[in-house]
C-alpha cells in the first residue's frame, strides 16, 4: 500500500491491521504524531471561529452559501471538520471537535479517539503486525507545513522500538513543504518492489 498524507496514514494502519493481506507500505508525508500535526491547527482555528461565535457549523453554512475557499479559513477548517466526522463522531454521526472552539483547550475524551489512530501510538500494539513487513518506506519534507516530518520520524523511532529490522526500513526527510510532493512516489514504488522481489 502507498499514500500521501491521510492516505499515507491508510498505508500505515492498514498493514498494521491485516498483515495478512500487505506485507509492504510507503507513507508519504502521511498523518502521525497527532499533537505536532493538529494542535497548532487547533488554536488558529479558534482563532478563526471567533467570526462564527465559536460555532464551527456557522462557519460550515456560511462555506456551502459561497464560493469555496474564498476566505483564509476554509481550508483548515474543512480539514478538521472532516477528520472530526472521521475520528470522534457522537452517536448520531455529528463531528464533535477535539478542542474547545473559544480558547483551543483539548477536550480529553475526544482527543484520546483521535490520539487512538496515530500510528506512533499504535506501533508497539502492532509490533507483531509490522515486524512481519517486508518493505517499509517512511518520508516527508523538511518543511512540512502540518510537522509530518517530525511525524515521520516518530514513527521511524518507533519502528525501531517494536523491533522492525532496519533492512526492510527506508526513511528519508528531504527539502520540501507538504505540498507537490507527489514525484516521491515513483522511487518508493520502485523500492518496494525491488524488496518484494527479495527471496524472504
């Protein structure tokens, strides 16, 4: 499996789960180490709900009567509103933010949903899953606009601690921002087959 960053996260947990199905995986620039990439996010996006008296909804009707991506916010704020319909839904389905939206304050109960698919976190409760990988690419950007680079190293750290073999890991930060990464893709692919094809 191969993915670039929530993808990236799907590349990650998926073999973690069905080991039986993949036995290889790329990551790039994928979703991990969830207080460097979302908590940053989390205060600007107080700050952006202000103007919607803290109700992301008012800002969610506001996005759907206009143009989209007409305003700073809207990328942001689209992006948490989805990985909250994503990770901490209430029982009705309706996305409940990890955060309060007037000052930022991680709300414990529904940060620890999404802290619970962090691939950092779930690593060494799936050491078994991952040292049976046969391939594992791990990159990202230096300058990563979402900390996945620090992610990325995260979860290459933790790799080693759940006593993955360090011939089947390849791990390389390089100059870029989050963005128009995409040519990264090839050479892993190309890697991972090459490792594939190795007599296990």
């Amino acid at each position: 499996m191969a993915g670039k960053p929530s993808g990236g996260l799907g590349a990650v947990i998926t073999p973690m789960l069905r080991p039986d199905l993949f036995g290889a995986f790329a990551t790039h620039s994928g979703d991990s180490l969830s207080e460097a990439q979302y908590i940053p996010h989390f205060l600007m996006a107080a700050r952006h709900l202000r103007a919607y008296g803290g109700d992301i909804f008012r800002w969610w009707d506001d996005f759907r009567s206009r143009v989209a991506f007409t305003k700073d916010e809207d990328l942001r704020l689209l992006e948490l509103l989805g990985v909250s319909a994503c990770f901490s839904p209430a029982p009705d389905g309706t996305p409940q933010l990890p955060f309060d939206p007037r000052t930022g304050a991680l709300r414990p109960e529904i940060w620890q949903r999404w802290l619970d698919w962090d691939p950092v976190r779930m690593a060494p409760l799936h050491a078994e899953a991952l040292r049976s990988q046969r391939a594992i690419w791990i990159d990202a950007g230096t300058r990563d606009e979402w900390f996945l680079d620090l992610g990325a190293q995260a979860f290459r750290d933790a790799l080693a601690e759940a006593g993955v073999d360090d011939g089947v890991i390849r791990f390389e930060l390089f100059d870029a921002g989050h963005h128009a990464v995409e040519y990264r893709m090839p050479p892993a692919l190309a890697w991972l087959s090459r490792q594939m094809a190795q007599p296990s």
